[in-house]
C-alpha cells in the first residue's frame, strides 16, 4: 500500500465494513495519516466504485493488490 501511495498507483483492496462486510474496490491512495490521539492510520483515497473521495482504516484493509494485476488472485473466500 505503502509503495502506491509513493507512485499514485491505484490498488484494488478488499475493504471490511463495520459491520464485516467485505467488498472490493479499486483505489487511488491520496494520503496516509495517523489520528495523534487514538493512533489509527487511515488512507484518504479517490474511489472509483463511488466516483469521489473516501478515507478507508487501515486495519479494515484485509487485502490489497496492485489494480493492474489479474483479479483471478482474490479467492472467492476473502470475499
């Protein structure tokens, strides 16, 4: 995640709601920050399944590949 953020590469993720629930979506990392208070790290990003900005926690990021590798590598289980 680290490396598309520094290179503005979009990454697909497979992102865990509050509720648990599991979707994948593809991103373009804007910036990373830590909250100084309770320490959470969360990815501010352009996303492109809701057309606009959306911050993403990190810790709910189960998984995520660089988007222009063959989605054929998420089991349907991570899902």
């Amino acid at each position: 995640m680290d490396n598309a953020y520094r290179n503005n590469d979009p990454v697909t993720i497979i992102y865990k709601d509050r509720k648990g629930t599991k979707t994948s979506r593809m991103i373009e990392p804007l910036k990373v920050e830590t909250d100084p208070y309770s320490g959470v790290r969360r990815i501010e990003s352009y996303c492109y399944l809701r057309h606009a900005e959306r911050t993403f926690l990190l810790e709910r990021i189960v998984d995520a590949i660089p988007a222009d590798t063959e989605l054929s590598v998420i089991t349907k289980d991570s899902l």
